[in-house]
C-alpha cells in the first residue's frame, strides 16, 4: 500500500486545498491529512483547531486525519508515508520534509492539482440555508376556513411538553456532493468526482428529531444493523433529545439512502438495505416497549417505508395497545421504490399517503382524486386522509365538514415555489399537522400547519429537524 501524507493549517477548505488532495489521493492508497494543531500554527489559526480537523475528516479524499502537536519530522518518521505532497508554490523554498523523506527512501511531490472544483463552502451552504423567499401562506385556503396568522401561532404552543411515540424504519441519508467533469468520451455517460459528503438521520428518526425539535417528550422504536450507521443515528439522536431504542437485527445493515448531487441536483440515488422482515424476537421486544410506553404516550406515528421494520402483525398489536389507552394514532407508508399497503394502517386519526401509494392499496388507476382519497379512506378506516400530490400539494378529506363553508375536502398548493430537496417532506407534514391535531386543532388548521412544515423542508437540502421559531418566522412574514 503506498501511503500518502499532507500536512497544513486548513483554516478553510478553498478551491487550490481540494486540488492538492485529490492529487495526493491519486497518488496512493491511502491519503492521511495532518492538521497543525492551534499551538504549532500560531497566529496562522483562523479558527480552532476541532473545527479544522472537522472539515478534513469530512472530505472524500481523506482516509485518515489527526492534530499535529510536534515537530513534523518527528511525524513523519514515525509514519513513515511513500510520498508526501505539498503546494507548488513551497517548491522553490526549503523543505525540511526532504532530510527525513531521505532517510528512508520516501519522496516528496509538489503540485496545485489539475481539476478545478467548486469552493467546499458554497457546497454545504444548500445543507443549512433557506430560501427565505420561496414560501408563501395559503391566504384563499385559510379564508374559506376562517384561519388566521395569530391562531396558526397559538396553535403551535401547545406542541410543547407532547408526549410522541415514533415508531418505523431507522434510515440515515448520506448527501455526496460531486463537481462534474463532462461526458465520458467512450460511452454516453456523465462523470463527476465526488468532493465532500455529509450524513442526516431520515427516516423515522427525523420524524422524531421534527418532534423533538418543535417541544415534544419523544420516544422513538426502531432497528438497526450492528454497525457504524446505527451508532451514528444513535449519537445524532441523543443529541436531539430523543430517547431512542434501535434493536440490532444482525440480519440486515442499518439501511443508508445515498445521494449524489452536483449544483444543486440529484444525478442518482443508491440504497443500501434488506427488506425482508424483522425477525419475531425482535417484534416481541418492540411489543413489550409499547406495553410500558403507551400508557403515558398521547401520539403514536408509524413512520413505514416497508424496509420490513413493521410488519402487519405487529402493527395489530400495537394498534390494539394504543386503542385501550386511547391513543391518537397516524400513519405515513411509503412505497416509491418499494411496494406497500398503507390500507393495512387501519383507524388511523390521519393518513397520509401519496397518490401512488393510494392507488396502490385500493388497486385503482382511474379514478378521480376525491374517489380515490374517499375510497382508501374507508378501506383503510382513518378518520381524516391527505392525500400528498407533490409539486401540485395536498388533497384534504375530512372525516367532519368544515365548520365555514361546510367542506369535506379541500386542496392547499404547494407552498414553496423553489423547492431545493423534496426528500423529507412528507416526514414533515406528517409529525406537524399530528401534533396540531393532538393540541386541538382542527383537520384544516392542521392541514396549513403541516403544508408550512413541508415548505421550510424542501426549502433545504437534507434532514435537518424542525422548530418552533422557524415556523413562526414563516407564519409572520
């Protein structure tokens, strides 16, 4: 194995700093990255040294990375790499590296790289930012419904304190930022090299995080693999503030949706997963949670993407709990790549499904949208049903006609007219419009608060759980 060393400040990872690590990397076969610690940088430390390290550890490149706190030869000597890289501007300089890179027959190269890649920070920026713009309130819809801004803000002070049970598919998402290089000159294909890459709990883990996040207690149930991603969710979680419980299922990996995006897009997805069934051990445990749990819960959200974590036995069961202590129960099943039932959900307060899932329980691909929301809502029993229509919103069937104007189904567009990222969106509108719904609001008031919930989501790239402050900036502009 030829092993490759770099060593720096890396106060911000700039354009030339990526260049050089992707040469280094081409270089061998493993490129370790050596951060001067903020004692030896001294005043060339912009910014503390955990932070520093933290960036290069999160670049593709890297294999390995530590803080440097001693003479660099020293390093070196001990490590011994094949070849150590630097700037081409430190060629025509001294280099104290060469001595001991002699010593042992090691080399030293010196190059700015040969691509041209985009600067790291403009490519987390879509992960945190919002466009602050792109949302726009319902004004038609909360008229006929005689909905207003300060009750829509009322409304979001009784999420505090809820007491939320999730349960469902444990899934972390990993969003691979690439800078495209072209079209393949051998076949039609396009080609792009992977620059940085960052990870987000999905699933029903950001369900919870959402629920957490807006002020509830939450418990959170689920499985996963006995390996890093697991721990990963767990960590992520906790930090959260959600009580989190992954039984290991040595059958299956923790399932990891990969997301390669370049300026804004994504080019493809990749998902690592098992589909099969939870073993019955683990439902009898799952099962047992809920007996100690449901007594003190007041929502219980099944958050099924049918990766197997639910199994319709066992969602009976706890269903069957939930009923005798007279829990609100709601329910999302996705089945985009997968095939599902979300009738198997049954007397749910609120479903919601897309059009295709819908279709797909009720096994119809003619009929109107007010038919079908109506047929799968008996079918399925669910007192209230959203039926999510993507960039064209959401249909509202009510079990109750509205108070104003005597409506029992309504439709609200989709509030964000740039959407970045529309993974995570039915998450969103699912945990918000609930627990409007567990602090007395009606179906159509939770309808608005759910629809501003997946706007500020698709507004950003990647899982990042909601707040209460953010929704009210939005329900105030």
């Amino acid at each position: 194995m030829t092993k490759v060393f770099v060593s720096g400040v890396f106060n911000i990872l700039h354009p030339g700093h990526l260049r050089l690590l992707r040469f280094a990397r081409e270089c061998g076969n493993a490129l370790t990255v050596g951060v001067f610690s903020d004692r030896i940088a001294g005043n060339a430390a912009h910014i503390a040294e955990n932070y520093r390290l933290e960036g290069i550890r999160s670049n593709v490149f890297v294999d390995d990375s530590f803080i440097i706190d001693e003479p660099l030869e020293d390093v070196l000597r001990r490590l011994k790499p094949a070849i150590v890289v630097k700037g081409r501007e430190h060629e025509a300089h001294s280099n104290p590296e060469q001595a001991v890179l002699d010593e042992y027959g090691g080399r030293l190269l010196f190059s700015s790289g040969e691509r041209m890649f985009s600067s790291i920070d403009v490519l987390r920026r879509e992960f945190s930012e919002l466009a602050d713009a792109s949302v726009r309130l319902p004004e038609d819809y909360m008229a006929r419904h005689a909905i207003t801004r300060a009750g829509l803000i009322d409304r979001l002070q009784g999420f505090s304190g809820q007491n939320v049970l999730v349960i469902g598919d444990s899934i972390v998402d990993e969003y691979i930022t690439c800078d495209p290089l072209g079209m393949s000159q051998e076949d039609p294909t396009i080609v792009v090299s992977p620059v940085d890459k960052k990870l987000f709990v999905g699933g029903a883990g950001i369900v919870a995080a959402h629920a957490a996040g807006l002020g509830a207690q939450v418990q959170l149930l689920s499985v996963g693999g006995n390996d890093a991603m697991r721990e990963y969710a767990l960590e992520v979680l906790g930090n959260r503030k959600v009580e989190a419980t992954l039984f290991i299922d040595e059958s299956r990996p923790t399932t990891l949706k990969q997301r390669f995006r370049s300026r804004g897009k994504t080019l493809l997805r990749v998902n690592h997963l098992h589909e099969g069934s939870i073993p019955e051990s683990i439902q009898t445990k799952i099962l047992d949670t809920c007996r100690q749990l449901l007594p003190r819960t007041e929502l219980l959200v099944f958050s099924d993407f049918n990766y197997g974590c639910l199994p319709t036995t066992l969602i009976n069961s706890i269903a069957r709990l939930a009923k005798e202590h007279r829990v609100m129960m709601v329910a999302d099943s996705q089945s985009s790549s997968q095939v599902g039932d979300v009738g198997r959900f049954a007397d749910m307060d609120l479903l919601t499904p897309t059009e295709h899932e819908a279709r797909l329980a009720v096994r119809d691909k003619e009929s109107g949208l007010v038919v079908l929301a109506d047929k799968l809502k008996k079918y399925s029993k669910a007192k209230h049903l959203f039926l999510t229509l993507a960039e064209e919103g959401v249909l509202i069937h009510a079990d109750e006609p509205s108070v104003v104007g005597g409506y029992e189904t309504d439709r609200i567009a989709a509030l964000n007219a740039a959407p970045r990222d529309v993974a995570g969106a039915g998450d969103s509108m699912l945990i918000v419009a609930s627990m409007a719904l567990r602090a007395g609001a009606d179906i159509w008031e939770a309808s608005v608060l759910g629809s501003i919930a997946a706007a500020v989501q698709v507004g950003r790239v990647g899982n990042t759980p909601l707040n209460q402050m953010e929704l009210v900036k939005e329900i105030q502009r």
